[in-house]
C-alpha cells in the first residue's frame, strides 16, 4: 500500500528528480487524484494497460482517456494538453535560417509528424538563400506508402518564386531504410524539378527520434 509521502509529486517537491520518474508516475502527477476505489497510481498504469503505451494514450481521444476507469473529461483534457506540449516543444515552429542540412530539415518537421501512424509526405519551399518560405503537407497515405505527384510538389513552389524545395515523408515504423517507392518518387520528382527550374535539394526520410537524407544516401538520385 503506497503512502502519500510515496507518491511520485511528494518525492520530487522532497528533492527527487522528474527524470528519474517512470511514465506511470509521469500520468500520475498530471491526473493528480484517483477516483473512486483506485488511487492515482493504480489509474495511472490502468490507462498505460488499456492503451498499450504512452503513444497509445497520446493517438486516444479525450472521450476514450475520460471514460477509462471513470476519469472524466478534466483529467483527460490535462493529459491530451501535456501530450500537445511536449510536441510543440520538440522543434520550432518557424525556422528562419538556411536549410542546410537534413537535421535543421528534421528539427522543423519532426514537431508536425511526431507520432503520426501515416505516412505524411511534406514540402518544404525555399528561397534563393535555402531559407524557408513554406511548408505543407502534400499527401497522407497507408503505414507502407503515400501517393505524390510532382504537381503537387512543385504548385506551391511556382507559385513562390522558390529556388528550391525539399520534401520529406515520415516512416511509422521507426525504420530509415528508404523502400524502393521512395526511391522512384525521388528520381521522379528530381527530373519534374529540372524540366521547371526549381531543384529538388533532397528528400529527408524522418523518424520520432532520427532522420535519414536520400542525398546523402545516393546523389546520384538527384539531377544536377
């Protein structure tokens, strides 16, 4: 039987470290109470049970967190806005220097895709000193693909004057090999880019955690 002086909020007011708490105590302190016959904690690791794992928790909806063990909808709001904080914390949302490498591509789209459980293909327009201009999300697909069409590339980016553009697409998986569809739609996009004079600079394969750079990779996918 846990006692408060136990609890995860009392041991770090008492000097413990945030780090060092587990993801149950983590969801314990932003519920803050239990409910009626279950004390934090033990709500804490049923909503971990139910949805599998903390990125479960985070793709539920409110309603689905509010009704786990009768939660309700205040402490499930807390938990979904933590979640969004967190998010929005991993990269800045506008990057004003030049894109010119594939973490900087990374740090600026990983805020917008972490978590996604579907492809996301991404643009990002750039002007004459591969600063951004614009990014958007040009496509959503399966876990195992997404459609892209150069127009849709490239519309946005004619339509800015841009220089250049680099895309980019998300792996569910947490898996950086490039597929052999990725590959195509490089080349493809690549070749679209140097019939209307707007150059594809590369094509960022990115992960919760990581990034992978088709350039680097193999430039020989890209015109020069």
């Amino acid at each position: 039987m846990q006692t408060k002086c136990q609890l995860p909020i009392q041991r770090c007011i008492n000097g413990g470290s945030v780090d060092d708490l587990s993801d149950a105590e983590l969801i314990a302190i932003l519920l803050g109470t239990g409910v009626k016959g279950k004390d934090v904690m033990e709500c804490a690791f049923g909503l971990i049970q139910h949805f599998g794992s903390v990125s479960g928790i985070y793709h539920a909806g409110i309603r689905e967190i509010a009704n786990i063990n009768g939660l309700g909808v205040v402490k499930a709001v807390r938990i979904k806005a933590a979640m969004e904080l967190g998010k929005r914390l991993i990269a800045p949302r506008n990057y004003e220097e030049s894109i010119d490498s594939p973490r900087i591509v990374w740090e600026c789209l990983v805020g917008d895709i972490a978590c996604s459980r579907q492809e996301e293909f991404w643009v990002m327009i750039l002007d004459s000193k591969n600063r951004l201009i614009k990014k958007a999300r040009i496509s959503m697909g399966t876990i195992s693909e997404a459609l892209v069409h150069p127009r849709e590339v490239f519309r946005d980016a004619i339509r800015e004057a841009a220089t250049s553009v680099i895309i980019a697409h998300n792996h569910p998986s947490g898996v950086l090999r490039p597929s052999v569809n990725d590959i195509e739609i490089t080349k493809r996009i690549a070749q679209a880019g140097s019939i209307v004079g707007i150059q594809l600079l590369d094509h960022v394969i990115v992960t919760d955690n990581d990034y992978l750079s088709l350039r680097e990779t193999d430039e020989s996918l890209f015109v020069k």
